[in-house]
C-alpha cells in the first residue's frame, strides 16, 4: 500500500524540482528521504516562496508519485551534495490550503496547524491526500486513487 507524504520546501525549489522531474527533502539529507518509496504519493507544500524569506505562500505546488529506484545524490555544486529521488509529477494547480484545514485529519490543533510543517516530511491519510490533490485539480486516476 503507497504511503501519502507531505514534503516542505519554498515555492521556488518545489517549483524546481518539479521542474526537473525529483523531490529533495530536509536540505537532502538522506535518512528523509529513504522514508519515501516507489509508488508512495508526495505532495509539496511551501510555506513561503523563497527558502528563509518572509513572502508566505501557504499553497500546495506540486503532486506526484515516486519512481523506482534507490535515493541517490546529486552534486549541486559549492560541496553542495543533497539526495534525491525521482518523481513523475502530475499536471495541477497550486492551492491555498487555508480553507482545507478544517477537514484535514493530521490537523489536531487549528491553532498550532503548522507545528508538523517544521518537520519537512511527514506522512499523511489518503483522505487527507485526496482532499489536496482535488483542492490542486490534480488527475486522481493518474495518482492510484479508486
């Protein structure tokens, strides 16, 4: 059974791996990123839309479904060696997830919301899944969903 995963990065490097087909988690440290396997479902929410700046986004940018194979690193450059992992992404529109809250199951706490953000990666329900790739329009067919 796939697991649903919620990754966190700014809307420029959600947008860029996007982009490039690969999702990088926890500045690519490893040991996030094994935690994700082929066929699992991730999502990226960014809550601003560059890394450390104070331009909030609070959207869900990209959505797609992990690629076989085994975590592998990528030379960025600088002594920059992050992991990375493969994913199709799925053709959907960025949304807020401001009026999804109230019906998400990992959200325990409406005022504390965003404490499980701070993690970087963590697995989600398929009903909460599903709710954001329907808020996102993306095809749920092409994600595995019955």
């Amino acid at each position: 059974m796939p697991k649903n995963w919620i990754a966190v990065a700014s809307a420029t490097h959600a947008r860029r791996g996007c982009e490039g087909g690969y999702m990088q988690v926890c500045h690519g440290k490893l040991a996030a990123i094994r935690r994700v396997h082929p066929g699992d479902r991730v999502v990226y929410y960014s809550p601003t839309v560059t890394m450390g700046g104070k331009d909030s986004c609070q959207r869900f940018v990209s959505i797609g479904l992990v690629q076989a194979g085994a975590p592998y690193p990528f030379d960025m450059g600088g002594g920059f060696v992050p992991n990375r992992r493969d994913i199709v992404y799925v053709p959907a529109q960025e949304a807020s997830i401001l009026p999804l809250l109230d019906v998400f199951e990992f959200v325990e706490n409406r005022q504390r919301w965003g404490y499980k953000f701070r993690f970087g990666l963590f697995d989600v329900s398929d009903h909460d899944m599903r709710l954001i790739a329907q808020a996102m329009g993306a095809p749920l067919e092409t994600l595995r969903f019955l």
